[in-house]
C-alpha cells in the first residue's frame, strides 16, 4: 500500500473517530438531562414516603392511644353497669317490700277503720260530756218551739235533756240549731250509727241527778297513740324552728344581710322564727300535758323530761 493509501486510511479513521466522538458526547449531552430527572424523581419520592412514613407513624400512635382509652372508657362502663345493677337489685327489693307493706295496710284497713270509728264516737261522747250543766239561755229549736233558761242535763243516742223554765225535755239533735249541734259533733248519719253502737251510750254522761263519779276512765290504746303521735309532731316543728332560728342568728353578723333568692333579710327571719318558736314552744307544751294525762308513765315523757 502507498503513502497516499495510508494517509486516506488514517483520515478515515479519523474522521470515523470523530463522527463516533461527535456520537457519544451528543448521547452523553442527551442522556446527562434524563439522569437528572431521574434524580429528582427518586429524590421528590423519598420525600414523599418519608411524609407517608411520619403520618403512618403518626396514625399507629393515635390509634394506641385510642385502644388505651377505649380501655378506660370499657372499664368505666363496665363499673358504671355494675352500679345500675345493683340499683335496680336495690330497687327491686325495695319493691317487693313496699309491696309487702301495701298488703299488711290494706289487710289492717277493716280494723283501723273500725279502731277510728270507736275513737270518733269515743271524742264525741267526751265532748257532749263537758258540756252536761252547760246554760244555753234561750233555745230555738227547727221545726218546733223553743224553751227558755234552758241547761243540759244529759245525752242519749240522738237526744239531749235539758232542763228548762217550765221542767224538764229530751230534744231530738237533729232539731238543735246548727251552731249547737257542730260544738256536739252530731253528724247526719248518727241516727243510723247510734243503734248499732249500744255502748257508746255507756259511755254518755249522766243526767244531773245521777252523781258523776270523780274517777277518770283509763286511756284506750288509740287516744294514747294519737296523743303520742301529735307530741312526737310537735316536738319535731320545734326542733326544725330552733335550728332554723339559730342559722338565721348566725348569719346575722355576716357580709350578706339575706339568703339567696329571699328577700327577707336575717334578722327578719329570726324575729319571724322566734314568733313562731314561741307558738310551737306552747303547742307542745299543750301535747305533753295532754300525753301525760292520758298516760303518766309513757317513755316519751321520761325522754324530753328537761
């Protein structure tokens, strides 16, 4: 081969080499962009997982929270039907014992109906009792004439005597005017209940002149458990109204000169209660000699004695 063959050769191969150079840079040039892109891309992912990380993270701790008080929240429930429960086992009980109350009052009905009626009968002949030798002056009767300086002698089932300025009568009480006949607890259907009740009028005063005897008839059960009941009554009024009076006295001397809500100042209240304190303090002295007539010896004297 010539000289000249060898340099055409080598021309070739070089201008092959720069046609292949000119190639990879303008690969390199195109390839260089896409890389970076590429570069990016992974870099914008990984910041986005790491974010779904965090709220991932963020979510699963939320959630124990959650499980540690929805087991707090199932503890408290769990004890809060505990206490329902064992209201409505307390409830029930208490049920069945009302119940069993209700049967014994009603089944005691007949007989307190009975134990009141011989008590109102039994205060109505003490009434009419007092009033043997009571003067009434002039009488004026319904649907008959009257008497004069007219005084009661004694009573029978549905007819009082009297004497009078012309002798002695028996007056229906169906025919005493309206004022008498309420101070002697006559009622209309007495005239029924009298026959069927032949020893209330046992218990009817005597006429003047049968001599009344000095002694007093013992206390029924009855007249002594209404005597206790209406002590007990009293004497509780008078505790609440003392105790009342010593609060009101207490705040006297405060900053507020009322309570809340009332328009009546402190010292109002006491001079109230104090009035009232008085009253009950009278009304129970009234039930205690009351009590002890009918029954010296009761507890409840010996209790409250000071």
């Amino acid at each position: 081969m010539g000289d000249s063959q060898v340099g055409i050769f080598i021309t070739l191969v070089g201008v092959i080499a720069l046609v292949l150079g000119g190639i990879a840079i303008s690969l390199l040039a195109e390839t260089q962009p896409a890389r970076a892109d590429s570069t990016q891309s992974l870099v914008q992912t990984i910041g986005n997982d790491r974010v779904e990380i965090e709220r991932l993270q963020s979510e699963i701790h939320r959630l124990r929270q959650r499980k540690v008080i929805s087991a707090d929240e199932q503890k408290q429930v769990a004890s809060e039907l505990k206490d329902t429960r064992m209201h409505i086992a307390t409830l029930e009980l208490r049920r069945e014992s009302l119940i069993e109350q209700r049967k014994q009052l009603k089944a005691r009905i007949p007989e307190l109906t009975e134990e009141f009626e011989d008590y109102r009968h039994q205060k109505r002949d003490e009434v009419r009792q007092r009033m043997v030798g009571t003067y009434l002056g002039d009488l004026s009767l319904i649907g008959r004439s009257g008497y004069r300086d007219c005084r009661i002698t004694g009573f029978k089932p549905g007819v009082m005597r009297i004497s009078h300025s012309g002798g002695n009568a028996a007056i229906p009480l169906s025919a005493l005017p309206e004022g008498l006949r309420e101070r002697l607890l006559w009622e209309q259907a007495e005239a029924a209940d009298e026959p069927a009740r032949k020893h209330a009028s046992k218990r009817v005063a005597p006429s003047r002149q049968t001599p009344r005897s000095d002694a007093r008839p013992a206390a029924s059960p009855t007249e002594i458990a209404v005597a206790r009941a209406r002590y007990i009554a009293a004497q509780a009024s008078l505790n609440e109204l003392q105790t009342a009076l010593n609060d009101a006295r207490n705040h006297m001397n405060g900053r507020r000169r009322s309570a809340p809500g009332s328009l009546e100042t402190y010292a109002e209240r006491a001079e109230r209660l104090g009035r009232l304190l008085a009253r009950q303090t009278t009304t129970c002295a009234d039930c205690r000699r009351e009590l002890h007539r009918l029954n010296p010896r009761d507890p409840l004297l010996l209790e409250n004695r000071n």
